[in-house]
C-alpha cells in the first residue's frame, strides 16, 4: 500500500482514536476497512485505537462502550441509504456533529453505497474516496482490493495530518524553550564580557594615576580597549537578534466548517423534490411523446381490424377492444421503453439522467430489464393515484418509517447520484 512521505518525525503524545459509525446493514464495511487499515496501525508511530458498534469486546457493557463514540478523535462516517434512514445512527449522527462543530474532533465520510449524499451536509466536508466513487460501484473499481486500497490510503492521510495536528503545540512549547535558552546564555556572556572590560578601564586609570606614561601612548591603549570590546560583543548582539527572531515551526489549522445538527428534515424534503421534479420532466420527455406515437400506432391498428362501415359512422362508440388500441399500446410502449433506459448503463430515465440519478439495486449494481419494467408500472400507476388524496397519505405514512417510496420498497431498488461511467486507473 502506498503512503505519502512524513516531512519530519512526530512527538509521540497519547494515543488517536478513531471510530467507526455506520448502519448495521453495512457492518461488513467496517470490518473490511479495519482489516486494509491494520497495516497502518501496526506502523504508526502514535498509537492508533479502533472502536466500532461491532466488535465490542466480551463482557463490555454496550451502553458504556458505545458513548466512546463522543470521545473519539476521527470518527469515520460509513455512509449509504441506511445510514441516512436509520433512526438510531442518526441520533448518534447529531452528536457527533456537535463535537465536530466545536472541533472537539475530526468527520470524515466514506461513500460505501451510492445515495442522494449530495443533499446532506456531508457534501461540505472532503469525502473518501477521493474520487467519490462508492466502494461497491463494481462498474469503476477493478476490484475490493482495488477500492478499499484507495480509500485507507486517503484515511491514512487525514490520520498522518491528525497525528502532526496533534504535537504541533508540543513541538512549538520545546522550540520557544530552545530559544528561550540560547539567549539566555548569551545575554550571560554578554553580562561576564561587560565587566571584564570595566575592570581593565579601571585598572587602566589606576595606573595612570600611580604611574604617569606618555600622554599620546596611554590615549591610544584606550582606544585599542574600545575597539576590542565592541567587537567582542558585535558577534554576541548579532546572534541574540538572530535568535530572537526565530519563530518556532507552525501547522496552519483550518477551522471546521459548521455542518447542520438536524438535517434530516431539510434532506427529505430535497430528495423528494428532486424526484418529483425528474418525475414532471418524464412526463414530458418520455410520457406524452411516447404516447402521441402510441396513439398513432393504435390508431392504425384500429383502422386495420376495424370495419369500413363502422369508420364512417360517426356515432358509434368505442369497444373495449378500441380502447386496447388507444390507451394501452401507448402505456405499454412508455413501459418499455422506460425500462429498457433505466436498465441500460444510463441506469434512469431522461427525467433522473437531468437530475443527475441514478437507479440501482442494493448493492449499486444495474437492475434488470423486467424489475425495471415492473417498477415503472409501480410508479406510474402510484404517481397518477396520489391526486386521489387517500393513496398520498398512505405514502406519507409508509415514508416515515422505512424512508422510501413505494415502488422503491417493492422493487429494492435506491436511487443514488448520477456517477461517472470510467473506470478506476491505479
């Protein structure tokens, strides 16, 4: 595994703790990223401790182990449609963000399974990978090692940074002292110079005064003296300048920005206008142009299998058999063609592909032809019912506990991001 190299060697100051939080849907995450991030606890030079909801040791207590959460120094954020959904992680979700935003820690989020991330507040902070690339886009990794590879690396980033973040003002209280010393003991060379060259003045002036030498010869002794003494401090005052202006090394800390406690509301209410606005923009791009040729294919049909006395008789009125021509050829050519799309690499309708959504199973890969037909039956037949008021306030109901539509629900199937079709090049 590649690392980045350190500049300097970091004080060794207690420990960094590093939590993992996440939905128990994507238990098998955290252990993955654990096991690929074990290299880099062994190497550290700070001890490195690893908690998470699920490898709590035999006989902790749950409620006293789980709180270390509050105290940890980087938490990682699993996050995926279940982490978004559940209840319980969300709870502890706020918690977390308080501390955040009084950088009492370090939030970083992994994208493990595709969702609508962007309309939470994690969009503002640096999300892992860097490529945001969901671990499970099967369609961009070359493989698990390849994802959880990059994504411990970045991890192992943002720890080295933590872990110099964490000894800078050790590092700086050492450097003050340092030079703090220095000039002391130079200032003391400078007080034991001082006298030496007052005792030789006056010594000098004692023997003048008890001897009395040429008047030009003893001047010219005084000023030798003068001279050596200020060369002699010339040097000493420098170094003290130069000390004095040595700062000690500095991290520039770039404050947390302040993320939104109770934003799950707020993403809801996004999420759900976004798909329906995508939903308006089927029915126009795709409902209403297939149906125009839906109605033009039924209607040659109909003229087909239809007699010529009946055609000319404008009071008669359509059969069943009529309608079949009229109304379900061209719904039936909307279901086609809307799941052949969604099925396809493009992986939604016009309508999402505008939004920037995708469709999915469970585990982000593309679904199939006749669950993608199936769906689109689901969510036609559900998105025209809603206007019937009862159908509406059974959806809502159904919403608030499991956090999805009812085609969604039925079909397990997310609707995530738009992601870049590419693929990962190490």
């Amino acid at each position: 595994m590649a690392t980045s190299t350190q500049s300097s060697t970091p004080v060794k100051k207690g420990k960094i703790t590093v939590y993992f939080l996440a939905a128990p849907e994507d238990e098998d995450q955290t252990k993955a990223v654990k096991k690929y991030l074990s290299p880099v606890v062994r190497n550290s030079e700070i001890p490195i401790e690893i908690l998470s909801d699920f490898e709590i040791p035999p006989g902790q207590d749950i409620n006293e182990y789980k709180p270390q959460l509050y105290d940890a120094d980087i938490v990682l954020a699993f996050i995926s449609a279940d982490f978004i959904n559940d209840d319980q992680t969300y709870i502890r979700t706020q918690k977390v963000i308080e501390k955040y935003n009084n950088d009492e820690n370090v939030l970083l989020p992994i994208l493990v399974r595709n969702c609508m991330w962007k309309s939470t507040p994690f969009v503002n902070l640096p999300l892992l990978p860097k490529n945001t690339q969901p671990l499970n886009n099967k369609q961009f990794w070359n493989s698990e090692d390849d994802a959880f590879t990059s994504v411990v690396n970045d991890i192992y980033e943002s720890i080295n940074e933590f872990s110099y973040n964490n000894v800078e003002t050790v590092e700086d209280e050492i450097v003050a002292e340092a030079s703090k010393a220095d000039i002391s003991e130079l200032l003391s060379e400078m007080e034991i110079t001082e006298p030496t060259k007052d005792t030789t003045t006056a010594s000098s002036k004692a023997d003048s005064e008890t001897e009395v030498p040429d008047s030009t010869e003893a001047l010219a002794e005084q000023v030798e003296d003068v001279v050596e003494t200020e060369q002699t401090k010339a040097p000493i005052i420098e170094k003290v300048a130069k000390s004095e202006t040595v700062k000690p090394r500095t991290r520039k800390k770039i404050a947390n920005v302040d993320m939104q406690v109770d934003w799950r509301k707020k993403y809801y209410r996004r999420v759900l206008w976004k798909r329906a606005l995508a939903f308006i923009l089927d029915q126009i791009l795709t409902t209403l142009p297939l149906f125009l040729i839906g109605s033009i294919i039924g209607g040659v049909g109909w003229s087909a299998f239809t007699s010529e006395e009946v055609i000319m008789d404008e009071t008669a009125e359509l059969t069943m058999n009529d309608w079949l021509f009229f109304i379900i050829i061209p719904m039936l050519l909307y279901f086609v063609v809307s799941a052949v799309v969604e099925s396809s690499r493009y992986k939604g309708t016009f309508g999402k592909m505008i939004m920037k959504m995708e469709i999915t199973d469970r585990q982000g890969n593309r679904i199939g032809f006749f669950r993608a037909f199936f769906r689109n039956i689901l969510r036609f037949i559900t998105g025209y019912l809603y206007v019937l008021i009862i159908p509406f306030i059974i959806q809502i109901f159904t919403y608030r506990k499991y956090k999805k539509l009812f085609h969604d629900q039925i079909t397990y199937t997310v609707v995530g991001e738009r992601l870049k079709q590419e693929k990962h090049v190490n």
